[in-house]
C-alpha cells in the first residue's frame, strides 16, 4: 500500500483555484473517485488548495489522479500541480494541518477543514486503514503544533488584536459597555469582535441620527445623539473611534470632565479612524489606554513577525512527527504490525 | 542538629519553587507551575518535619509546654515561611493564579532564608525558656492569627504588583508577551481588593488578642506600645484602603498605592519595630 | 442632615483624618515618650536643643495624651455616627420607582422591575411550557428551601409577577454594626482615660507602699519569688504574695503571678516586674582559700585576722561602665551582680574595690573621683549576693474595659458579617408567553459577579430543568428535586 498525494495550492502557482476548480466540490470529487474504481480516498477543498490523498498499491495511479484533476478543470491547470508519494505526502498532510502551507501561518480554520474532509470521504465509505490513521495522525499533530509552539497564537487582525487587549484590561468582556463613534465597516468589525466576546451593552453615536439607529439595529445596540455621547464618557468601558471626521471629535477635555466622575476605572479608546477621532493627548490620562489604527497594526505586524519565528520549530515538530509515521508506514506496508502511540507526545523543541 | 537542617532543606525547595515560578512566569509550560507547587509541597513536609523536632526540643523545657516556639525572631521567621507557602498555595488553587508565584514566593523565601541568617548569627534556632508574660495560651493563638494576616497582605502585594506592571504594559502600546500571561488589569485589582477585605478582619482579631492579653498580664487593653501601635497603624491604613475602593470606587494605581503603603506598614509592625519596642523586643535578642 | 455636617461625612476628609491618626501614632514610636522612658526624653531634650523644643511645644513627647490627638480620635467616632450609624442600613431591595410612576401601579413597577433586572450583571432568561402560575410556584418551591428569603409576590401571579429573595440578608448589618464597634471601643478608651488610672508600684519584698491613685490604700509584699531557668539568667518564674488594705483594714490578699492578677473590686493588682534596687541583705565574701565572711550592707565588718574593716555598700544588680568610666547598671534584673567594697585601716580608707559575682577574675579599683580601672588579680572573690528584691506591681483601673470587651466582640461579629457572609439576592419576573411563560432572572451578590457566577449557573440550570420545555408537567415532585444548592 502506498499514499499518494497530488494537489494544487495557493503555493504552486498563482492560479484562481475557485475558477478552475470552482465547480468541484469536494463531495463532487469523492464520487467521481468512487466511480472511477477508488476505494480509499479523501478530497480536501478549500479556497486556497485543491488536494486529493488517495491509498493505492498501483504506482501508476499517481497519474490517474493526476489526470482526473486536469479533467475536473477542463483543461485549466496546466501548471501547479504537484504530487507527492509515502513520506513526503505524509509530511506535506502533517505541514498543512499545522497551518504551515497556509496562506497566514498558523491560521486555525485549516485544522477544521481538514477533519470535515476526512468525515466526509469517511461518511462516502472512502476511507481505510491507512487514511483512517493518517489523517487522525494529522488531526492530532496539528493540534499538537498550535499548542507547543506559538505559530498560531497573536491575533493578526486589528479587530481581534483591540478585543485581545480589552481583554488584559478588563478580564472577562461580559460586564463592559462598549460605545462607538460613527459607522462603518471596520467600527462594524471591531463591534462583532467585541459582541462575540459577550460585551454587555453597545451604544452607537453618530452625527447622523439615522445611521446610528440603522447601525444600532443591526448589532442590536442603543442609538445615541450626537450631543449625548460625551456624557457616556462617564459609564462606559470602551469606546471605538470610527468617524470620518477630518479633527478629533474625542477631546482631552471631554475625557478629563468624565475621569472626575469615573474613579480611577479604566477606559479604554480604540481609534481606528483616519485621521485620528481621539486627540493623542488623551494617553497622558492615568487609567486611560488610547490605542490607534498605527498602534494596533503595529501589534498586528509583531505577532506575524514572532509567528514566523515560530514557524522553525514547527517545521522541526512536524519533521519528527512524518518521520515516525513514515516508519510505521514501512511497517505496515511491509505487512509487519507495529503500533503508533497517539498520546503523551513530548513535542521537540528547540 | 536536626532541625536546622531540615530547616536548610525546606529553604532549598522554596528557592527551587520560587525559581520555578519565575520560569512559569516566561515559560509557556503548564510544567513549570506543576513543578513550582511540587517544591512547595516538598518545602512544607521539610519544614513541618523541622518544626516537629523544634517542638520536641522545646517542650523538654517544662515551663514551655503546650506552647508554640515562637518566642524569636528564627521562630517567627520560620513560621512566616510557611504561612506565607501555604496561603499561596490556596490562593493559587483557588483562583489558578500560578502565575502569580513569582510575585508572592519572593516572601516566603526571604523569611525563610533571614531565619537562617538568623541561625547562624545566633548559633542555634533560638530555643529560649518562655519569659513568664509569654507563658500563656494566648502565645499559640495571638501571634499565628497576626501572622496569618501578614502572609494575605503579602500575596496581596504581589497581586498589586502584578497589577502596576499589568498597566505599564499596556500602556506601553508594545505589551511583551509577559503582559498575555499575567491577568487582566481589572481582575487583579479585583483579587487585590479580596485578598485584603479577607485579611482584615483577621489582622483586627488578632490585634483586639493582643489587647486582651495585655489587659490580662499587665493590667492595660491598649498602651501605644511601638507593636501595638504599628500594628493599629497598618490596619487603619487598610481600612483606609477600603473605604476608598468601597465607598469612594476608587480603582487601579491610587488604590493600588495605598494598599502597597499597607504592606510596608506590615513589614515594618514585623521587623522594624523591634527596633523600638520596649515591651516587644523580645524577638530581638534580649 | 445639616449642611455644616457635610465636610465630616466625606470619606476624603475621613480618610485624610486617619491618615492624620497614623502620622501622629507613628511619631510617638519614633521619639521617646515621658510615659514610658522618661530619661530618654530628658537625653533627646539636651541633646537636640532646637528640635527638642519644638517637639516640645507641639505635645510630641507624650503624644498619645494630648488635647489635640484625643480630639482626633474623638473626631473619628463623631464623623462614624454622623456618616454611618444616624441612619439604618438602607434596604437595596426593589428598584426605587422613578416619581412619575404611581406606586400603586404594579404594571408600571414590574416594567421598572423587569428594565432593572435586565441591566444586572447577571442575566438569564428562558422560555417554559409552564403556565405562568405554575412556573412561578416551582421557583418558589426551588427557592425557599436554600435559605432565601422571600419577599410577597408582586404582581398577580397568573398574568405576570415578580419575586425577589435574599439570602443571608444579615451580611448588609455587617457595616453597620462594626462601626458601632469602633465607636463602643473609643468610648471605653474615653472612660478609661477620664476615670481609670495606671500606676506602677514598685514594693520592696517586706516592705509596703501606699497607692497615689487610690487614697488610703496600701500593698504589702510578703514574700517575693524568682525562679530561673537552669544554667541561665532568664527567669522563669516570678511571683508575690500580696496584702492590700484600704486604711488598715485587709481588703485581699493572693499569691500573684505574671498572667494572674488579683481583683479588688475593679482595681487589678498585676506581677508585671521585678528587680533589684541595689539593696541587699548582706554579701559573702571570699577572703581567702575557703574562707567566707558574710558582711551585711553598710556593716563595716572585720576581715578575721587583720586590721581590715570592710564596708560592703553598693550593690549594681547588671554591672556596666559608663563611656567615662563610672559604675553604673544596665537594668535592674540581676544579670550582672557587683559590689562595691571600702576598705580601711584605722578608719582611713585604703581601697576601694569593685567585685563581680559571675566574673571573678576581673575587678576595678575606684578612684577618689569615682573612675574605675582595672584591677587585675583580685585577692578576693564575690561569692554570693543576697539582694533585696521589688515587686513591680502595675495596679489598674479601668472602668471602660467592660465597653472595650463588647465592642470587640461587637467588631469581631460585624467584619465577619460584613466580609465574609455572602448575601445574594435573585429576582425573578415571570411574563405570559405564547405557549407557556418566559422567565426572567437576574442576580446580585456582595461579593461581586466573578465569585456568584458559576452558582447563578447552576439556578438557572436547575431551574430549568426544573420547569422547562421538557418538565412541565403539574404537579409538585415532577422533574426536579432537591433545592438550588447543588451542595450544601
């Protein structure tokens, strides 16, 4: 028995994966694959990568695969199509569980993707020993690499990064209100970030009253007047800064009139307006923590920067990993059995 | 000699543990603060152990039975060290605030480490005959309860530290990573503030012992002895610290401040005032 | 409340007040006090001329009895009954109406109620199939058998009604009653300092003294008692047999001890200290190889075999040098017995000789101007010193004491309450929905949302369970038992 792999990815050429392949769904491939005579394969489908592992004891049936593909893609994918056999399609499944062939590295969706790939060419009866231990393997080592290793921690958007520091402010988001100033897509996004952190109260201020409440109904929030929102000042946690406006409409003198009322509670200013909402000034405030569009992006740049940093050890974890399982894979095709511990693995670290 | 060895010993494993904590600190693995709290177990079996040969050799003296060997400065060094490991160790479970070791060992260790100093100054673990105003039942209650309460003011400390270097990280709009290891800056200052609302009542208690003890040996609740009077000292700054957090809503670095202050005034009560007490001195070497 | 009152119920002023108290007490452990080293008030004085007269002048030797800090503690307990205990603690319970709403309106309360509720940091709603009533006596049921308290329903409950319940409603005294504690224990310091005295007296053993506090009075020292522990000059034990009697008539006699007074109707005779004053009732003298020669104090006596009188005439019981290097002692506990031996031939004085009692090889000679010197190879030894001891008998009166007992135990109970009871207080509001009702809950607790979160949990999970979708069927012992507490 032998693994084979081919595949294209975002990696192999710059290629609209969704244009030539877009008609395929992984579902679709499965069953093309079952009629075509497979009998151990899985399809795993995503915006960025097209790949179809397949167990096989034919040597030749890399290229069937192969041609299935260009079929399924009438033609288009002349280029960017690569394939791998036994160890090195078995590193290659284990670098991309652990999001290292990701477009951002690290990034969490893929690990699900992969096991919705596996259930479903599992639920098609596509399945057998050798992809059942496999991708179970890879399942694991992607978790295993996401936890021993800090590829994927950091926040890489400036949405998630401003709620992760919320979150060193104020602990658990549920007893904060946030307010937030003017409309639009990135107020929108920041305000989801903090919804789906459970903040308790959302206000929306916005010259235009209609926007407001427009806005407000959406993210099931309390409109507030314009005039009104200085006076928030005094009860709120946080305040996101998302007006167009070419000055500050956030003053130090606003923020000093609530800070005699508010004792010493943090507040917390997200400005993410360009140019400024929130005059800078503001910083100097004791428990006051202004951050801007520049500040969060910046923070956003680091932890890309320290995630590759961190790419070293993974690739040297899922080195170590492949080399184990190509071992049993020897074993087993040998005929020989041998057993693969899935637990208490202590990840290498460098 | 047995006990001082032990002792020794016990001293060790809270260096190790405080050491662990201080790893657990950077580190990202959950093993660090399992070993951390190992060392601490181990250090308190070793120092439970040494306190029983303590005990032995000071109740062979019979004017000192049933009493606790706390009459020195090594005993209520001793003593502090323990209190202060195992009140982190609830606390830490409690609230899963390993974390926190790094900030709150630091005690344990010094009182552990100054007792040995203190061995070695004196030549043995200071096993005296009681002085007849300590031969008294309320020498095994009046002193632990008092202590006790210095051990939830030093944790207390350390979580008010935590929480300056919590704000100057975030502050810094360049938070390390230290700063998504520690707790949330309102979370800290929350624990602070229960740490101290749990320990004041326990300091007042054992204060009002002091009072009643007095006023059983010499003929006086209150006197303004320099111990007596450091002690009211730091549990009026405290209360102080209450009111403004409870009454006025007072949050982060003023609070933070003045129960800081508080801490100094604890340290001070414990060892300074050995220095100027007349009725207290005798854990200095009198 | 009058306005003048104002600046003494702010916590600011309050607590810059104690913060007054705390520099002020702190200041009296720094500088000696006349109350208790008086001699090093007077070194302080000459040695610090400029300070020490201003410190003077502001009462910083005797700090704790001035006019001003008295008044401050004064101060204290005045502002703790204008602040706190005039008005009685005030009932958090039901959200007060806004003045518009008439408060016979129950609609317009429970619309309050419910706007209330919903901005509590603790919030849970689900739907049920129970009808209104029904769902509203299961969460009773559920409710009063873990200690809460329930306050009478309001609304009607087959349309829409609210509860409220507390548990442990006792914590929200525990303010309250510690800050009458503290104003109990000021008032028996007041007595204490207004009615009640301290007066140490130090009797010889045999001897008598009268009381200066007490008029006619007298304590008698029959016997007195030191015991040390072997090898050592720390003592073990001391002890007195006292007789007190009020012009000459015997009011009460006991052996007293350290930790065991005696009690003459409020006055309290304690065994605080002992010494030696420097008086004896005679010393041995070793003259010789073997040869011992008792001499009482002041007795010039003949040394046998010699023209040499000896006059044994000053005792220090913790011999020292002064740094110009006269005889003087360091305490009054006999650490460091030495005597001082005159002797003369002829009644001329030919030596003067200091000789101590646990160190015999070291000796000095006294000058005529009173210096010492050393003198080695002393030809005669101190073998034995029989001190005549005092009893340092501290007598108190302290007619506040019984107040200061009460009001700790007043304080102890109150911060008990107050820190460590936890009172919590749900409300639940009941609505009519399609198909049933919609419950609403909302919690509060003293110790703050983070510690009660996880037990709001387990309610409204037990409350669900208890009557929704799947549970609703009529009927008391359905689909539940037990009560909220998911442990004791």
């Amino acid at each position: 028995m032998q693994l084979v792999l081919v595949g294209v990815s975002h990696k192999s050429g710059s290629l609209d994966l969704r244009e030539s392949l877009g008609g395929v769904s992984a579902e679709d491939a499965l069953r093309r694959l079952k009629d075509a005579g497979w009998s151990e394969c899985v399809v795993l489908a995503t915006c960025n990568r097209f790949e179809v592992y397949a167990a096989t004891s034919n040597s030749g049936d890399v290229d069937a695969l192969a041609t299935h593909l260009q079929a399924w893609s009438n033609g288009r994918l002349e280029q960017g199509l690569y394939s791998r056999r036994d160890g090195e399609a078995v590193s290659h499944l284990f670098a991309v569980a652990a999001g290292l062939d990701s477009l951002v590295v690290g990034e969490a969706e893929i690990l699900g993707q992969v096991k919705q790939a596996y259930q479903a060419a599992s639920a098609a009866g596509l399945t057998g020993k050798l992809t059942n231990v496999l991708f179970q393997r890879a399942l694991h080592v992607g978790k295993l690499v996401r936890s021993d290793t800090g590829v994927s921690s950091g926040q890489l958007s400036v949405a998630s990064v401003a709620v992760t520091l919320a979150e060193r402010i104020f602990g658990d988001l549920h007893k904060s209100s946030v307010l937030i100033l003017g409309a639009g897509t990135m107020a929108e996004l920041t305000a989801r970030h903090l919804l789906s952190a459970k903040v308790s109260r959302l206000h929306i201020a916005n010259r235009t009253w209609e926007k407001a409440r427009t806005l407000a109904s959406a993210l099931e929030a309390e409109p507030v007047r314009w005039e009104d929102f200085p006076r928030l000042l005094e009860s709120v946690d946080i305040v996101i800064g998302s007006t167009g406006a070419s000055e500050p409409v956030l003053t130090k003198a606003m923020v000093e009139e609530a800070i005699k009322v508010r004792q010493g509670r943090s507040l917390f200013i997200i400005d993410i307006a360009m140019p400024r909402d929130a005059e800078s000034s503001i910083d100097e405030f004791e428990h006051a923590y202004l951050y801007s569009l520049e500040d969060l992006e910046g923070l956003v740049r680091e932890n890309l920067s320290m995630r590759r940093k961190e790419i070293e050890a993974a690739e040297t974890l899922v080195g170590a990993k492949s080399a184990e399982f190509a071992a049993w894979l020897q074993e087993a095709a040998a005929g020989r059995q041998a057993a693969l511990r899935h637990s208490a693995d202590a990840a290498p670290r460098s | 000699m047995m006990e001082l060895n032990l002792f020794r010993l016990a001293a060790v494993f809270y260096t190790a543990g405080t050491a662990f904590a201080f790893v657990y600190l950077y580190a990202r693995e959950d093993k660090w603060s399992r070993w951390m709290r190992w060392c601490l177990y181990a250090g308190a079996a070793a120092h439970v152990a040494s306190f029983g040969f303590r005990l032995q050799a000071f109740w062979a003296i019979p004017e000192n039975r049933f009493f606790l060997p706390i009459n020195s400065f090594f005993g209520a060094l001793s003593f502090l060290a323990l209190a202060t490991a195992v009140v982190f160790v609830i606390v830490e479970g409690r609230h899963q605030l390993g974390i926190l070791g790094a900030f709150v060992l630091p005690w344990a260790l010094a009182a552990s480490w100054g007792a040995v100093w203190r061995a070695s100054q004196m030549g043995n673990t200071e096993i005296h005959g009681l002085v007849p105003a300590l031969q008294s039942y309320w020498i095994n209650i009046h002193p632990a309860v008092l202590m006790v309460s210095y051990c939830i003011f030093g944790n207390a400390f350390g979580v008010g530290l935590a929480l300056l270097i919590q704000e100057r990280q975030v502050k810094s709009k360049r938070p390390s990573e230290l700063c998504y290891r520690l707790p949330a800056i309102e979370d800290l200052d929350s624990l602070n503030y229960r740490l101290i609302a749990f320990g004041f009542p326990i300091l007042t208690v054992g204060i009002i012992m002091g009072g009643i003890w007095a006023y059983g040996a010499w003929g006086r609740f209150w006197g303004w002895d320099a111990k007596e009077t450091w002690a009211l000292i730091t549990a009026l700054v405290y209360a102080a610290y209450l009111h403004m957090r409870i009454v006025a809503g007072w949050r982060g670095r003023k609070a933070v401040y003045m129960s800081m202050f508080g801490f100094t005034c604890v340290v001070f009560t414990f060892i300074g005032v050995n220095f100027l007490s007349e009725l207290h001195g005798y854990l200095s070497n009198r | 409340m009058a306005q003048s009152l104002r600046i003494f119920r702010s916590v600011k002023f309050n607590v810059g007040l104690v913060l007054a108290i705390v520099a002020a007490s702190a200041i009296g452990t720094f500088l000696p006090q006349l109350s208790e080293t008086p001699e090093k008030v007077d070194l302080f004085l000459h040695g610090n001329p400029f300070w020490g007269k201003i410190f003077q002048a502001l009462g910083f030797f005797d700090i704790y009895h001035t006019k001003w800090f008295m008044g401050m503690l004064g101060l204290i307990a005045f502002d703790i009954v204008v602040c706190k205990l005039w008005k009685l603690p005030p009932d958090n319970g039901l959200t007060a109406l806004p003045p518009e709403f008439d408060p016979k309106a129950i609609e317009a309360k429970l619309d309050t109620m419910e706007a209330a509720i919903r901005q509590k940091g603790m919030v849970a709603e689900f739907s049920c199939r129970a009808a209104p009533a029904e769902a509203m006596s299961a969460v009773k049921r559920m409710i009063v058998g873990s200690g809460y308290h329930l306050e009478p329903v309001v609304g009607d409950a087959e349309e829409r009604s609210a509860l409220v319940a507390t548990r442990h409603r006792v914590q929200r005294w525990g303010s309250y009653v510690a800050h009458v504690a503290l104003v109990v224990i000021l008032a028996g310091g007041l007595i204490k300092a207004a009615f009640g005295f301290v007066e140490m007296v130090p009797v010889l053993e045999g001897r008598s003294r009268e009381l200066q506090n007490k008029r006619g009075w007298e304590v008698f020292v029959d016997k007195f008692t030191v015991k040390y522990y072997d090898g050592t000059r720390n003592p073990k034990l001391f002890s007195s047999q006292i007789r007190v009697t009020e012009n000459g008539k015997q009011l009460a006699e006991k052996l007293i001890t350290v930790n065991d007074p005696l009690d003459v109707s409020g006055t309290r005779f304690y065994q605080a200290s002992w010494g030696a004053g420097g008086m004896f009732r005679e010393v041995i003298l070793e003259v010789g190889e073997g040869k011992f020669l008792p001499i009482p104090q002041r007795k010039p006596t003949l040394i046998p075999g010699t023209p040499i009188k000896v006059t044994a005439d000053v005792m220090m019981p913790n011999f020292t040098l002064t740094p110009d290097g006269r005889a003087d002692t360091a305490s009054l506990d006999l650490k460091n017995p030495a005597v001082r031996f005159r002797f003369d031939v002829g009644g001329k004085l030919t030596r003067s000789l200091w000789l101590l009692q646990f160190n015999p090889t070291v000796a000095f000679s006294e000058t005529q101007d009173g210096v010492l010197v050393h003198a080695p190879d002393p030809p005669m030894k101190l073998a034995d010193v029989e001190p005549i001891l005092f009893s340092g008998i501290q007598v108190a009166y302290d007619p506040g004491y019984p107040l200061v007992a009460a009001g700790s135990i007043a304080w102890l109970l109150g911060t008990v309450l107050l820190f460590y009871m936890h009172r919590r207080r749900l409300w639940v509001l009941i609505n009519p929905a399609e198909g049933g009702s919609r419950v609403l809950i909302g919690a509060w607790s003293s110790r703050g949302d983070v510690g009660f979160k996880k037990e709001f949990g387990a309610y409204v999970d037990r409350l669900k369970a208890g009557i929704g979708p799947a549970g609703s069927s009529s009927g008391p012992g359905a689909a539940f038992a037990g009560n909220l507490e998911a442990q004791s």
